[in-house]
C-alpha cells in the first residue's frame, strides 16, 4: 500500500469526494422503497389524496435529483482520481526503464514492458475507477438494505440470513479459480506483443526470405494461446453471473412466499392498520433487491480487483527491479572526462553473474588519450561487450576500467556518458526530421556545427538531394533511407557531440571503402585530440590504426600495430589471409 500511496496522495481529494458523492446515491437507493411503501400502503386504505400524492411524488423527484447529482459527481471524481494515478504511475514507469542498465533490460523482453507500460496500468486505472464507485456504494447499499429489512420484518431477514451465506461461498470459490488464470492472460499478452514487435520491426528481413507464411503462423499461435487464456478466464467468470441470479430470485421467491402469508395472517388478524402489509412486503422485497446488487456489485469489484492484482505484481516487478548500475554515494558529481586516457584492469565480465563461463575473463590493456585504437576478432568474441564498459552499458564482475585514472564509477553517469560518444552495430533513428536526429548530439547545436558534422560523415551530400534537406521526416527507426545512409547519420550525430572518447562498432560496414577512407580521415582531422576506437570486421578499416587489439574466446590474443601483428599474431594473420584470398576470389 506503501507504493501505490504515492500515486493517491496528489490526488486524495478526487479519492475522498468521489466515494462521499456515492453516499448520497445510496440514501436515495435506502430512501426510495418508503415512499413506495407509503403510496401502496394509502392505495390500500383507501386514504390516499391527490394531495398527499404529489408531496410523496416531489419527495421521490427530489430524492432522485440529488441521487443523479451524487453519481455524476462520483462518476467524475472517480475519473479524475483513476486517470491521474494512472498517469502518474506509467511516467514512474517509464522512468525507471530509462535508468535500466542493458542487464536489466535483458531480465524484460520488449513485449513485456511495453505491455506492462500499457494494458498493466490500465487494469489498475480501471479498478481504481470502479473501486471508488463502488468501495462506500455497494457497503452502503449492503449495510442500509439489511437495517431496513430487519426494521421491517426481523422474521422475514431470516430467509437472507440462508441464502447470503451460499451466495458469498459460491463468489469466493469462483474468484479465487479466476484469480491465477488472469496472471497466466497477461503473460500470453506480453508474447503476443512480442511478437507482433518482432515481426513489425524486422518485416523487411520476413519480406526478404519470405517468412510471413512462417511468421504468421507463430502469430496464430501466439493469439490462439492469448484466446484460450482468456477463455479459460472468462468461462470461469460466466459462471458468476448465473450463480448470482440463481440466489437473487431464489431469495426473492421465498421472500414473496413467506411475506405474503405474513401480510394475509397480519390482514387477517389486525386489518389494514397491519405494522407489515403490502407496502411492506413490496418496500421489503426493494431491500433484497438492493442488497443482492451490493453484493454484485462487490463480486465485480473483486473480479476487476483479481486482473489488477495480477497487473500491480507485474508492475511492481519493473518498479522493485534494482537497477545494478546507479551513481552510488561517494561520486565525484564534478569529475569530467579531460583526456580520454582508458585502462582496462583485470577486467571479467559475465551476462549472467552465476554463468561458470565469462564473456570477458581478465582483460588487460592501455589505451592512449587521442590514439586511434582498432579492435579485430571473430563474431562473438566480445568486442561490443569490451567497449560497453567504458560508459557502464554494462558493470564489471572482477576487475576496474579507468578513465583518466579514475574509476569509471567514480563518475556520475551523465558526465560518464557526455565524454563517450557511441556509434552502436545496430544504428538506431528515431522518427523525427534529419536535423533533430543529428541534434541528438548536441542539442544547441548551430546549423554550421550540423552540417559540418554530416560533411564529415559523407552524408552532406545524400542529405542535400532531399527536397527539404535536414528538414526531410525520418520514418520510425529510418525507415526512408538506406543502410549506408543510417549508419552516415549516425557517425555525424556522434561527430557533433565532440567527445573525448569515440567508440564506432562496425559502423562502416555499410558504405564502400572509399566513404570509409573518407570518414577515417575526418576522425583524424576534426577529433584529432579525442581517443578513438574502431570495432570492424575487415582489416582495411584498423590497419592504419596508432594500435590494434585482436580477440578471441573473450580474450585478449595480440596487442600492435599492423605490422607487428602479422609478424607476431597468428589470429591476427588468418583473419588477413582469409580477407585477402577473399579478394581474390572475386
């Protein structure tokens, strides 16, 4: 209650008027079979004047103006109370997913967050908003309904005292089999948006080796496990609504019986000034009624109830998600990276901290502030993983990497990741104009600075041949220019942000050799005095590099220059060979 408080305290006045104006509802609901009574009961006497009629009709129409006052007002207190907390609690949760590490991210598929994000925090809006229509209503209806009945006729309650207590059972067994297949429904929620993700994403790479046949059918299955999930809920809910009618006439029925044998024993016995005749009994069976309803309404309280609780467990899971990689106490909050001077000491990592096999196992090496630095290796070897230390994308198990000297935690991340500038395998744009893509970099960036950083990328020119130039709308994700363009634009976006240390993995592998030679030479010039590191797969892109660090199985094989390493490097010569006689095939 602690957690969710924090979303209700903002807006605890809605929380409190909107169940208060429900009140006035149930007075009129408890108020209403009176004068019923009071109608029916004159009829019969035959007292009953045109009068008396109209002061009891103006009493019902001011009683239910009052009651429809009460339900607007609860209806859009409860309103506001429930989309506000709802507000509240998905910008906390986006929130805290943006200060998720990559180890935490890994811990939640996409789907599922989105999902939890999403259709979670709706769950929760809507039983709120109900809760608060409901939580003084239905008790009110409950409580005032059985005062009443008793004040009427304590004999004839008993028939509620029977049958209530089956009704009660009946829900509870119903709710607590519904309760774990609500659970098991979001789950197949979050595969199915996964999916979807997936596919939308990657339709291009579906289309070019025409899987949607393929892709289709895991979508059909994905959405066939989601019906059957929800089927399994809901037959288990349909239930409920049978069962409650069952008892609700049943007690009726019974009320109907043993009261009119009441009213004809009473008529019999004492006349028409009878304490309980027909006004009664009709004011008596108006009181089940209302208390029957209260307990439906508790029941589709507790059934809205039991889908929230599934969705508050999944958002507290992202909530109470301990984020591994923070600025811990102790932070130099005004350090900055001045060099870029980089150190890796007995570093070993692992993407699972009880895995028995590290992805990086005791990596040493020194790289000079404003060198050139290329890493070379076969696929999976850990290269990425090796350069997502340096900003703390990831933390390391053993071992410390140094900036300047100086531990990389002992950095706030915001002045951590200001001085590395990344340019990641997979090049990422987000919807938008080209200039405020770029501007990522530097967001008060003049246009001067922009356009000289695309000049640098090489992608100046494709830029200008768009009608509007750096005001052409990227599609999501860049899906209106090609491979070689995305990654140009994003080696501009990380040139304008000028930071001390570069890191570029396999971001060239898109463009020819000559746009390659062209973008080596521009790093040289225009970030001459910042460190550079060169993640590639082809020897060409590293070889005129101040240092080169070949991989393998997570370790570190060979540090030099080309010339050394071909001497010297026995993986450093296959990778060669094996590029070379490549050429030549072709």
């Amino acid at each position: 209650m602690k957690k969710w408080m924090k979303y209700v305290k903002p807006y605890s006045l809605y929380f409190i008027l909107g169940p208060l104006c429900m009140i006035v509802e149930v007075i009129g609901e408890v108020l209403m079979p009176l004068f019923l009574a009071e109608i029916i009961n004159s009829a019969i006497a035959g007292t009953i004047t045109a009068e008396s009629s109209l002061i009891v009709m103006a009493e019902m129409i001011g009683t239910a103006l009052l009651m429809m006052i009460g339900g607007v007002g609860g209806s859009y207190f409860g309103a506001k109370a429930s989309v506000n907390f709802a507000a509240d609690l998905r910008s906390d949760l986006f929130k805290k997913v943006q200060g998720y590490s990559f180890a935490n991210i890994d811990k939640f598929s996409t789907g599922s967050l989105v999902t939890r994000l999403t259709n979670d925090v709706t769950q929760m809006q809507n039983m709120i908003n109900m809760a608060l229509r409901m939580m003084l209503r239905s008790p009110g209806m409950l409580i005032g309904g059985v005062l009443m009945a008793i004040k009427l006729s304590p004999s004839l309650s008993i028939v509620m005292a029977v049958t209530l207590p089956l009704l009660i059972a009946a829900m509870a067994i119903i709710i607590a089999r519904g309760m774990p297949l609500f659970s098991k429904r979001q789950d197949k929620i979050d595969k199915l948006n996964s999916t979807v993700q997936e596919n939308i994403t990657n339709v291009r790479v579906v289309k070019s080796f025409t899987r949607e046949g393929f892709e289709t059918k895991k979508f059909e299955d994905a959405n066939k496990d989601l019906k059957d999930a929800g089927m399994s809920a809901m037959k288990n809910m349909i239930l409920m609504s049978p069962v409650q009618s069952f008892f609700m006439y049943l007690t009726i029925a019974l009320v109907i019986w043993f009261g009119s044998q009441l009213v004809i024993t009473n008529f019999d016995t004492v006349g028409l000034n009878s304490a309980f005749g027909v006004g009664e009994l009709s004011s008596f069976i108006n009181y089940v009624t209302q208390i029957l309803m209260s307990l439906m309404m508790v029941t589709f309280m507790l059934m809205f109830s039991s889908r929230a609780l599934a969705s508050a467990k999944r958002i507290s899971e992202v909530l109470d998600e301990e984020i591994d990689i923070t600025d811990v106490y102790g932070i130099d909050t005004e350090a900055k990276i001045e060099r870029g001077e980089i150190e890796f000491r007995g570093v070993t990592y692992r993407y699972y901290k009880h895995s028995q096999e590290p992805v990086l196992s005791d990596i040493n090496l020194t790289i000079p502030a404003g060198s050139t630095v290329g890493i070379i290796g076969s696929t999976g070897c850990g290269k990425t993983t090796l350069v997502s230390l340096i900003p703390r994308l990831y933390d390391v198990d053993e071992g410390d990497v140094l900036i300047d000297g100086k531990s990389v935690k002992d950095y706030s991340l915001y002045n951590l990741r200001e001085g590395v500038g990344m340019v990641l395998q997979k090049n990422v744009l987000f919807s938008g104009t080209i200039e405020e893509n770029l501007r990522w970099g530097k967001e008060n960036a003049s246009d001067e600075e922009m356009m000289a950083a695309a000049e640098n990328a090489q992608a100046d020119k494709f830029v200008k041949n768009f009608t509007l130039g750096y005001k052409t709308e990227l599609g999501q994700g860049g899906v209106n220019v090609s491979g070689g363009q995305k990654q140009r634009l994003c080696i501009a976006r990380a040139l304008l942000k000028n930071p001390k240390i570069i890191i570029l993995d396999d971001s060239t592998s898109a463009v020819d050799t000559a746009t390659e030679a062209q973008i080596r030479k521009a790093f040289r010039e225009e970030l001459a005095n910042s460190t550079k590191i060169i993640i590639a797969q082809r020897i060409s892109s590293v070889k005129d590099a101040d240092m080169i660090v070949v991989m393998d199985d997570g370790k570190i094989t060979g540090v030099g220059t080309h010339d050394a390493l071909m001497e010297s490097n026995t993986e450093y010569q296959e990778i060669y060979n094996s590029q070379i006689s490549g050429k030549e095939g072709n």
